[in-house]
C-alpha cells in the first residue's frame, strides 16, 4: 500500500510539474513584427491580438492570436511565435477573386448561376464559400430533377495573388419518378392516392405532369394526403413513412408511402359555448356547413370557424376566437366550438405594403373604413373585395396586429400588384380578314393613379379599326368618373364589294356609390357605306353612299359584387344601358342592353358555376334602324359561330346585315382540379345559347324574323404562360340555321406588362 500511495503522490507531483512547464511559459516582449501582408494593412491585423498587459504574454495568448486571424478567413496560413523578445506574425493570404465563370451549364443560364453562388469578383477566395456555392448549385439543378449533377471547381492562378474560379458543371441526366408505391392502404387504391398527391408517375404521355423527382415536393405531398384523408373523415389519418430510393441503374427514383388510414368519423353533434350567445342560436348552428351524420371533413370544419368568427365580428369584436375541439369515441366526433369574447376595438393605424407601384391614396379610397373607426371584420373584407375588383392586385391580404393603446389596434394590407396593362401584337391569317397584324395597348393603372388608358390598332385586307381613350376614375378626389374616347373603323366584307367608314367620338360622365355605379354619356358617330358595281349583295344598309350622322346619349347603371377582377368566384354583376338617338343626325331610336353574371362556388372552392345572360333591343322612332346601329352576335357571345356568324344575311352574298333584337345564355363550370398543380391549366365546360334576328329593311334578307335560339356547347382550357394568358376554346354548335357561319375552335393569346 505504501508503495502505490508513493507512486500515486509521484505521477501528482509529475502533473503539476509538467502542467507549469506547458502552461506557465511566459515572454518578455517588446516589439511586433508582421510578415507576409499585401493586400491587408498591419493595422487592420494588430486589430485582432488581444491587449498585451506589463509587456508580457503567454502561448495562451499566441494561440488566440492565432485563431482569431484564421477565423478572419483572409488568410491561408498563419504562424505566431516569439523570436528575440519579439512577436512575429507570418500570414499567408488567400488570393483574391479575378473573375467567376461557368461551362458545362445548359439547363441554367450564366445570370441565374451568378445569382445562386455567393462568390462574386474581388472578395477573398475561401474554402468555405465555394463549399457553399457548391452546395447552392447543385440544389438548384435538383429542383428541375437534375439529381446527379456534378460541380467541380477549377482554380486558374494569376499576377498579383488573383485568381480565376471556373465552376465546371456536369448536368447529368433527368432523374424521374419512375413508380410511386403505397403500403398500408386498404379504403383507398394507389390510383386514387396517385391521383391525391403532385408528384406523377413517369409515362411518355404526361407532358404537363410533375414526374420529375424534387425533394422539397415530397413535403408537400405529405401535406396533400393529410389533407385527401381528413377531407374524407379519416381524422387519425397517419404517414408512417415517406422516402424517395435511388434506383440501383441511377435511372430513377421510386417513392414509398407507408400510411396507417384509421377509421372514418361522422359528426354526432355539434355545440357551440360562448358569452356571446345571449340564448341558444339554432340560426348559427343550422347555417354551419357542418351537420349532423355527416362525415367530418376538414374543409368544412375550416369553413364554420370563418363564418362564425364573420358572424360575430360583425359586432365590432375585433378579436374573436373561435376554437374547435373535436371528442371522438367509436366511430363518432363531437365538435365543439369555443368562443372567447374579445373587447372592442378601434382602428389605430393603417398600413399598406408592397404597392410599389399604386399610390396609397388609390388604395385608401375602396376602404369603408377609416382610422379611428370601431374596427369591423366585414367592413374589411368588403373593402378587401372592393380592391379585388380593381383589377390592379393579384391578392390582398389584411392582418390585425395589437398595438400599446388600449382597445385598438392595428391594420396591415398587403398588397401584391399584377400587371395591370396589356399589350397584344400579332400577325395571322384567315379566311375572312386575310393577312392582319393587330396592335393593342390597355392600361388599367396608368401611372399608378387609378386613370385607364387604351390605345389599340388592327390592321388588315378587310378590317382597319383605331381607338384612342382614357377615363379618370375619381375627379378630384371623388368617386366621379371622367372618359372620353376618339375612334376609327374602315372594314368591307370576305368578297371586298361593300365597305364602311365609322368615325365617332365619345364623351362621359359617372358616379359611383357603394357598389353601384352610374355613368352618362355622348357619343357622335358618322357612317357611311359603299357598294361597288360588282357586288352580288341584293339587300339594303340604309347607308349607301350617304354619310349618316347617329347624335346619341347613353344613360347605364351597373352593381358588381363580384370577389375578383380577373377570375370571380362568387359574387355578380348586371349591368342596364340605354341609349338616346335623335339629338340632331339622321338617326332617331331608342336602344335598350341589359346583362347578368352570377359565380357559385361548388365543393369548397374547387369548381366554380358561372352563369351569365345579356339581351337588347333598337327600336327606331321616325326612321328606320341602319346596318352601323344594329348589334352583332357570335364569337365570344356565342361560342361555336364566327364573330358576327348568327343572325339576319344577306341573300345574295351571305354577308352579315346584323339585327336589331338579340338575347343570350350561358351556364359555364370550370376548375383546376384534375390538371397538374405545377402547370396552373384551368378547364372548363359550357353551353351557351342566343339569337338575333329583327331589321327594318326585310327585302331579299334571310332570317330577319328568326328567333329560332342557336345553342352550342364545348369546353376551354386555359393557361397562364410567360407571354400572357392563353385560351383556346372548341365549341359545337348544336342548333343552327343553315345560313349562319361556324367556328369550333377559338385561340387567343395576350402579352401582359
């Protein structure tokens, strides 16, 4: 025992001992050299040695030193040590970067890559950052199924510690899912999920579809079949694993779901508990789309708390809250619903976000409500909508923040600008206007401020049409619209043997309250048409070879409340116009135009009804209705005819006369759903149906007594693409006369600014 107590004391005495040899070393110093700069400054290195204290230092303090310059990343090497009673720092810098280049990329361009790396020309070149532009690379490449893609950099040593970095990419070949596989589920096939989920199967035929393998998307699937199963009542709905295997021939990637489905849950009842509820408001239940015996659907229960949190919001309770609980035994589920009562509140501030481009003060003024009103949640979102409808936005968003003082609070708008101009130019072909090129060019938000501009131009063998206008929406400053536009049309018919000359001039006026507007206007139109000696047309115009000058006003009034500009979903609009003639010209009648558009959502969203009619009438006073005044149908009115193709012709020539009565119909449903998430196509299916018929000079016309309706059905596909929205429409006309003019295919494509 003494024996192991003495050498236990010994290996101690050993450790301390040694301990002060390594660690207790230190140096008298008076002077501190550097070495190997170029490009930094001895200052700006003496920046980095901690404070020398009664000129002396340790190892402890050459280590910091030491680490505290590598940290810098300036350097290559650094060595820190003491010679002669002084510091020596020797630094070897990194180069600088001359210039960063790419080859090998396709797929992505130079600019995008600049954009990826975190390199650029003249920072200090280091190991770290391009390990990090690496990385930064080969993610993006990933993101469009370039899985395999391999960087490599190359380092090009120049003058003056410079130094070319050259990225070589091999891009690899496209890695596609090749088999989507499900584990687990017996309520639902694969094909069923398949469908439920982004990410496609590779085939030769799914050009459209996602089949390229992004690990980002498997996330997002996930999130997809949650929401496919709950929707169908499967509450405990769960994934027990999501992965993506790399084929052995590197040719592909199988995807594997392992889920665990649960059972399916009806709603046993439904309670609401709230200090709001003076008594039980069965009107609130009975309006729930939740119901008794109905299978829980998560989109359902979403659209209950938005109802009953608008429900008493409506009271000025500007922070409801609305929270479900859900109890579940068997194959039952209560849901219960608390509401906790908030104070009232005002209105504090009001911000707005992200207009760079609309003034505040075109956005303030479709607000109903102001700073310092009691805060009310449908005022708001009819304010939202009102913005919708501006056409100016691709979304608004509000959100409520607290603020400091009591009862009130904060409202943000965010706001995301769309492009509210749209130029369109083209140059086509066609069996009635021959060669034409087109020119459009219509802003709706001309400088920011609200005005409308129009600017548009075709041009053809047939057809030669100019329009120049502008409205200002709020004279000053109030909800008083001024327009005017300026316009020429020369047109003649597919056999060139009648022509007509139109130039008019427009004046209005309107004013706007709430939701409905009403405008007045002038409108100054001369016409004149021209038959040549070799026209085979037997009817009359009531204009040849006179000039007729139409004095009109034109009185409309109009209600919209429709919750988007570009593409409703709920809401409507009508619209009534009529039209005065006879104040001084040569023409005298009455004109009458009335239309409707009503949107339904179906299925939380998901389809969309719209259902839209117009009709019209021009009756002459004391002399009869000529061929500039009557009105039109075909085209987008009815698709499935040719623009003008239904109604009244002209027996010798089969050339539109137009009408002087018309109505029409259409019921329209379209979606998304079905069409690849990642493609942004919407479908949709449609009958429409109308007719025209009625002129004042019946002689050697064909169908001018007609009322017969022409109904047609189809189906569109739309797309949003990098040059505009496009739409290509087939319609097939199902009820015609044998006189009218068919077209089953419409195609049109705009580019947007």
């Amino acid at each position: 025992m003494k024996i192991i107590f003495s050498l236990k004391t010994l290996i101690t005495i050993f450790f301390i001992v040694f301990s002060n040899l390594t660690y207790s070393n230190d140096y008298k110093v008076n002077k501190i050299l550097i070495e190997g700069e170029k490009r930094f400054s001895e200052a700006l290195i003496l920046k980095y040695l901690p404070i020398i204290k009664n000129d002396t230092v340790d190892d402890n303090f050459l280590n910091t030193v030491t680490k505290n310059l590598y940290q810098t990343g300036f350097f290559l090497d650094v060595k820190v040590e003491i010679q002669d009673n002084k510091i020596v720092i020797k630094v070897e810098e990194y180069p600088t970067i001359n210039q960063v280049s790419f080859i090998g990329n396709d797929l992505l361009d130079n600019d995008q890559l600049v954009s990826i790396v975190n390199i650029k020309s003249r920072d200090t070149l280091n190991k770290q950052s391009i390990d990090n532009s690496i990385e930064n690379i080969r993610t993006a490449y990933q993101k469009i199924g370039r899985y395999l893609a391999e960087i490599n950099v190359k380092k090009n040593i120049l003058s003056d510690d410079r130094v070319d970095l050259i990225f070589e990419i091999q891009e690899g070949s496209l890695l596609l899912v090749k088999n989507i596989n499900f584990i687990g589920n017996k309520i639902f096939s694969d094909n069923d999920l398949k469908l439920a989920i982004t990410t496609k199967e590779d085939a030769w035929y799914k050009i459209f579809a996602s089949n390229k393998y992004i690990p980002s998307k498997l996330e997002y699937d996930k999130e997809k079949l949650y929401s496919f199963y709950k929707q169908r009542g499967y509450i405990d709905f769960k994934i027990i694993l999501a992965r993506a295997d790399l084929l052995p021939d590197l040719s592909g990637f199988n995807i594997n779901f392992i889920v665990e489905e649960g059972i399916r849950f009806k709603i046993n009842k439904i309670e609401i508990t709230s200090s709001l509820i003076k008594n039980k408001d069965d009107y609130i239940l009975d309006n729930l789309l939740l119901k008794k015996d109905d299978y829980f659907d998560t989109r359902a229960l979403d659209k209950s708390i938005t109802d009953l949190t608008d429900h008493y919001s409506e009271s000025s309770y500007g922070f409801v809250k609305v929270l479900p609980k859900l109890r579940k035994k068997d194959n039952l589920v209560d849901i219960l619903f608390t509401i906790n009562e908030g104070s009232k509140n005002y209105i504090n501030k009001i911000f707005i976000l992200g207009n760079s481009r609309t003034s505040d003060s075109i956005i303030r003024r479709e607000l109903t409500f102001l700073e310092g009103d009691p805060f009310n949640n449908a005022k708001i979102k009819e304010s939202i909508n009102a913005l919708k409808r501006l056409g100016f936005f691709q979304s608004v968003i509000y959100n409520i923040r607290k603020t400091d003082i009591t009862n009130a609070v904060d409202v943000i708008l965010n706001i995301e600008e769309t492009n509210t101009g749209s130029v369109s130019f083209g140059v086509g072909y066609s069996s009635l206007d021959n060669t034409s090129v087109t020119f459009g060019l219509n802003e709706k938000n001309f400088l920011g401020e609200g005005r409308r501009a129009r600017l548009e131009a075709s041009l053809s063998e047939k057809k030669n049409t100019y329009n120049i206008g502008m409205t200002e929406p709020y004279f000053l400053d109030r909800p008083i619209s001024l327009s005017s536009d300026i316009y020429n049309q020369e047109t003649q018919n597919s056999k060139g043997d009648i022509k007509s000359d139109k130039f008019g001039i427009s004046f209005g006026l309107g004013i706007r309250e709430d939701l409905k507007s009403h405008s007045l206007s002038y409108n100054f139109l001369q016409s004149q048409t021209t038959t040549s000696s070799t026209s085979t047309a037997i009817s009359e115009t009531g204009e040849e070879g006179i000039n007729i000058i139409t004095s009109s006003i034109k009185y409309s009034i109009a209600k919209d409340t429709r919750d988007n500009y570009f593409n409703p979903t709920s809401g409507f609009r009508w619209n009534l116009t009529n039209t005065l003639a006879g104040l001084g010209g040569d023409s005298s009648f009455i004109k009458s135009e009335a239309s409707y558009k009503v949107y339904y959502p179906l299925v939380y969203g998901e389809y969309i009804i719209g259902l839209k009619s117009s009709l019209g009438f021009v009756s002459s006073i004391d002399k009869k209705i000529t061929s500039s005044n009557r009105f039109s149908l075909g085209g987008k009115t009815l698709r499935g005819f040719d623009n003008a193709g239904v109604g009244p012709r002209d027996k010798g020539n089969n050339q539109t006369v137009g009408g002087n009565n018309f109505y029409n119909m259409s019921a329209e449903i379209r979606s998304k759903k079905f069409m690849p998430d990642d493609t942004g196509f919407e479908w949709s299916l449609f009958v429409d149906a109308g007719s025209l018929w009625g002129t004042d000079y019946e002689s050697n016309v064909q169908g001018y007594d007609d009322m017969e309706p022409r109904i047609t059905s189809g189906l569109g596909l739309g797309i949003n693409t990098p040059i505009g929205p496009l739409q290509a429409i087939w319609g097939f006309p199902i009820a015609s006369q044998t006189y009218d003019v068919e077209e089953s295919f419409q195609f049109s494509i705009g580019t947007s600014f």
